[in-house]
C-alpha cells in the first residue's frame, strides 16, 4: 500500500483549518497529529483541544501519534476526540498488551511505535494483535530532522516479522521523510509514509502530497 500522512506539526498553526482544508482537497490518506508531553519527548507539542477541533473540520481518518508516558490514561479521551488510529510508544508501556486491549475495546485500530534504538523484534509477541507499527525514523519530538538510514534495515526486519506471524499490521515511518527517502522506503514495503516538514515547507503542500502517492 502506499499511503500519505501529512503530520499537522509542520502546519501553520494560525492557520490551522486552512490546512485542515487543503489536506481534505488533497491525496492525503490519513491526517497524522503529534502529540507530545514534554516527558516521554523533550517537547510538547499540542494535545485534546486540538484534535477535537481538527476532527470537527477533517474529512480525512485521523492518525494519533501519541509521544506521551501512560498513554492509557488519554486513551478514552483520544478515541472520544475523534481518533481512527491511535499509536503509543513501546518505550511508555509497561503493560503493552493492555494498553493495546483497551485501544481495541473503543473499537479503533491499535498500534505501536519504535524509537530509532528499539529493535523490531522485541514486537514478535504483539504483532500480531496490530493494525499498524509505526517507527521512528528520527528521535522522537521534533519535525525537520535527518531521516536515519538504518530505519530501510528496520522496514523490511519488520516486513518478515509481519509475514512470520501472519498479521495485518501496517508499516508507517515517521521522520524526515522526503521524495529521496520516501521512495526507498516504500520499496522496502514500508505502507504509509508521514511527512511533515516536507510537505507544510513546499511551496505547494498539495502536489507535495501528490508527488509522495506518485512514487
Ligand atoms: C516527530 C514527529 C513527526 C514529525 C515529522 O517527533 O513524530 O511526526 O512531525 O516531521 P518531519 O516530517 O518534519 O520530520
Ligand atoms: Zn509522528
């Protein structure tokens, strides 16, 4: 699959519904939203007021990226704001397997995210309850960094591990990602790439989003 997820990170917050809208006429698959605590990453980014009012104007699947320690506690809240998928980091669990229980009783898929140092096969036990996993591709919180290459060796560890324990998770990369990279990284079967920075700096965010579904 080769899907495009625009994280609002990069957007102009002043104009935050301008680019809601444009992501709604645009190829955009899912709208990928950033949130960050200040804890979990040395960062905080934005969290439920936000989302809740994204998703009042999206017409487009929002994609929760949740950069925060015990995410069990904002699970509710998040689904309730509107999220389609949320994503907690492996890092912050202690009880991974609950955490991805409680994101499937509100009835929306569940996925898991890899900091850069977090070796693919510690998800072989949890694979298989996914809809998605998600690695990072730069340290976690901030946009515009440098992609890190050793995520393409990552992907396809990752691909095997999938296939191997027959789940429908799929793959997303978050971080640095351009045309360059992004092409790779959907040769290596990488799903569903998020670009930032990439997109909200070009000139034309919408036939940046194109040119990502084109690869
Ligand atoms: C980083 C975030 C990313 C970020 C990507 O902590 O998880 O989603 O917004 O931004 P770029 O594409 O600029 O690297
Ligand atoms: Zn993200």
């Amino acid at each position: 699959m080769k899907l495009v997820a625009p994280s609002i990170l990069a957007a102009d917050f002043n104009h935050l519904g301008n680019a809601i809208e444009m992501l709604n006429n645009s190829e955009a698959d899912l709208i990928h939203c950033d949130i960050m605590d200040g804890v979990f990453v040395p960062n905080i980014s934005f969290g439920l007021p936000i989302v809740q009012h994204v998703f009042q104007i999206a017409r487009k699947p929002l994609d929760v990226h949740l950069m925060i320690i015990d995410p069990d506690r904002y699970i509710d809240d998040y689904c309730k704001a509107g999220a389609t998928i949320i994503t907690v980091h492996y890092e912050a669990c202690t009880h991974l397997h609950r955490t991805i229980q409680l994101i499937k009783e509100h009835g929306i898929q569940a996925s898991v995210c890899l900091n850069p140092h977090t070796p693919v096969a510690l998800l072989s036990d949890i694979v298989q309850y996914l809809d998605m996993v998600l690695l990072m591709s730069v340290n976690p919180g901030f946009g515009g960094q440098k992609f890190i290459d050793n995520t393409y060796r990552k992907v396809g560890q990752l691909k095997n591990l999938i296939i191997q324990n027959h789940s429908k998770a799929l793959i997303e990369v978050d971080g640095g990602v351009n045309l360059q990279v992004g092409e790779k990284l959907y040769q290596e079967g990488t799903d569903i790439l998020v670009a930032g920075s990439f997109v909200f700096s070009s000139e034309n965010p919408m036939e940046t989003i194109a040119a990502l579904k084109r690869l």
